[in-house]
C-alpha cells in the first residue's frame, strides 16, 4: 500500500471495505498485454491478482491526479498560477503503478510534469496547489512552482531537459553508499531521451553497478515534436545499448506495476535497467501550448476513448465484481470536494514576506551573505528552516 494526502493529514487508503458489504469478489485476476524485452531471458509476470482494497487505492490515486490537475489547469487559466505548468492528465497509471511497487527506502526523481507524483510522495493537496500559487503553505514555501516540487525521498521536480537522469543515478549510488537496499527511480520523458547526459549516466550506472531504474516516459511527443520526427530509434527501452530494458504499458496501472516490481528486484540483484512506460499526455507541453499544431483533435479523442488509464481500469474493476458503479461515483464525489477544498485553501493562502526571500538558500551557508544581482547588494542569509513543507 501507498499513502496519498489529502488536504489535511496523511491517508491511508486501506480498509476501505463498507461495514455493510455483500457480494463483492475480493480478488480477481487481470492478463497483462506482454512486455517488450531487451537483453533479458525472462521478464515481469504477464497476469496478477489484484485485491478489492488495491482496486480501490489504485483507482482513487489515478482519479485524484486527474481531478488535481484539473484545478491547476484552471488556475492558470485564472492567471493565479504563473509560469509554467506542466499538466500529467493522461498519464496517471504510470506515477500511482510505479508509486505502488516503490519500498519506504526507494527514491524517485522527475523532470516537470510533477504534480501528482508530489502529492504521492506525501504532499497534502493544499501543499501541491499552494506551490503552484506561490503561496506559503506551498512545499517548497511558494519560491518552486510548478517545476520544483520536494518531498521526502522525492528529489523533484527539475526544469534542466534530461538532467535528473544523472542526478538519480547519483540517487543510486548514494542507496549503494549506504547500504540501506534503496533503489532510484529516474524519469525522463521520450523528449530529453537523445541528451547526452542520459547516455553518460547508463554508462556511468553500469560500470559501477547502480541500483537504478531509468524510465523514459514516452508520451508519444516532445513539446511540439512527435517521437518518430526526434529519434532515429524510438524503442526506448532498448537504447541502453547493454542495459536490459523493458517495454510496458503505460495506461495499464497494473502493467506498470508490475514491470516496476520485476525492476526494483532486477537492479537490486544485477545493476541498471532502462524501462519505457508507452503513455500518452492530453494536454499540450505546457498549458502555453494548446497541443493541436502538431496532432489532430481525433487522436487525442481516440486515446480518451480506448486507452484512457482510469476508464479502463474502472471496467475492469467493476466487470470483475471488485467495486459497484455507484461506490465509484461516490468516490469520484469525494474527491472532488477535496480538491476544491484545497484550491479554495491555495487561493486564500499568503505569500511569503520579502525578507524570506533569501532564507534557507543553503543548509550549511560557509560564505556569510549571498551575493544579490544589484551591484553591491548581498543579501543577507538566514535560517529558518522552513525551506519545504509537508
């Protein structure tokens, strides 16, 4: 089980069975559409037992991403967010399938379209959508927006295309320093997948034996350039050269959950690997890009109709006699008012004051002031820590 956090406290979504429940099925068994392997004999399980709570987490965690992305898309609608913004709709069984496999001592890093992965990785609501706003109560106290979000073995949230590749590799070597049987999780989308800097870190990954899952997740464009115009080889999970890879669904949660799980015992034992998780974004890059210049409006319809990841797992779950229709809707009700609570909350929230502006800019500051851009202007370092809220 994960933890997703609403508005207030932490949740748990666990024993989610109602005291009156009859007649449900409490597992069933789902066939996975077959992995795509690349220097591997054997690979992930191709079917998996699925319990009524996981059912209901699962579902929950994807429609709780949807519903949040929702809000921060109006917002900046609003011009309450500013910036960037970078929305994951459509992309929601990869973040909660992966979230769902990672251990207490397993790490991930990302690149912008984050704001789901930081509510999964422990952030409230309130916390994500404050960010956004630049408002105190935002994780990163309002100074991070939209690209730089933090969390608890969440090391962002980073806007450099392609550089958190290196940077969760060092996230695996820090697990092998230190013993603790971690892994590193470092996603990169189909867009940054030609840096040099990506190749650079399989390399270094590989020579020295890293715990490290390297996870292109192609959504089929970058910004306004689709995979087949930027690669020559667009079978990403095959690009580690003499990485293993592994090609997965990514609109199947349970697909993704499982590859993640074969992964984590993979690099633990052998060293890195590199997996595509095969998605898809329905928004455009950013919400500046209304991501019809390049696709046509009857794709995006067609992947909402046959591939949409939470539509299909919500029959699959219901054909199965796992949950009702009508416990769903409730759900989907429920969620609804939590994030409208929080968005209200985020709105309504303050900024910071100027002078915490150049607090906590480092933990250990060894120079005294920090140089300001003016000539002549230091600004003063102070600190409180309060660098990150949770």
């Amino acid at each position: 089980m994960f933890r997703s956090v609403v508005a207030g406290a932490p949740v748990l979504f666990r024993n989610v069975l109602p005291k009156n429940a009859k007649n449900y099925a409490t597992e069933a068994k789902f066939d996975i559409k077959p992995f795509k392997l690349h220097n591997l004999e054997t690979g992930p399980a191709t079917s998996a037992k699925i319990t009524r709570d996981e059912a209901i987490t699962y579902y929950k965690a994807m429609q709780l991403i949807r519903r949040l992305e929702t809000s921060a898309g109006n917002l900046y609608k609003e011009k309450i967010v500013r910036g960037f913004c970078h929305l994951y709709s459509g992309q929601e069984a990869c973040a909660v399938g992966m979230k769902a496999a990672m251990r207490s001592q397993d790490n991930i890093i990302s690149a912008y379209r984050v704001h789901g992965w930081t509510n999964l990785m422990g952030v409230s609501l309130k916390g994500v959508l404050s960010e956004l706003t630049g408002r105190q109560s935002g994780c990163a106290r309002g100074k991070g927006g939209s690209m730089h979000m933090y969390a608890p073995n969440f090391y962002g949230g980073n806007g450099i295309v392609g550089a958190q590749v290196p940077l969760g590799a060092g996230v695996a070597l820090a697990c092998k320093y230190k013993g603790n049987n971690g892994v590193c999780l470092s996603l990169y989308g189909d867009g940054a997948s030609n840096q040099g800097q990506v190749f650079e870190a399989y390399n270094m990954a590989y020579l020295w034996n890293l715990p490290c899952i390297f996870v292109c997740e192609n959504n089929g464009y970058g910004m306004g350039t689709s995979a087949s115009r930027s690669s020559c080889n667009t079978n990403y999970y095959q690009r580690g050269d003499v990485l293993p890879g592994i090609w997965v669904d990514g609109m199947d949660v349970i697909a993704v959950k499982l590859a993640t799980d074969f992964a984590i015992d993979y690099v633990l034992k052998n060293g890195p690997l590199v997996m595509e998780v095969y998605t898809y974004r329905y928004s455009g890059h950013s919400m500046s890009d209304p991501g019809t210049s390049y696709r046509t409006r009857d794709e995006v319809q067609e992947v909402r109709q046959t591939r949409d990841p939470i539509s299909s797992f919500k029959e699959k779950i219901i054909s199965a006699g796992l949950v009702t229709a009508d416990e769903l809707k409730k759900i989907d009700a429920e969620i609804k008012k939590d994030v409208d609570e929080a968005t209200v909350a985020a709105k309504n929230d303050t900024e910071i004051g100027l002078p915490e502006l150049s607090t906590d800019v480092y933990a250990n500051n060894l120079e005294g002031d920090i140089k300001g851009s003016i000539p002549n202007l230091w600004l003063k370092h102070s600190t409180l820590n309060k660098a990150v809220n949770l």
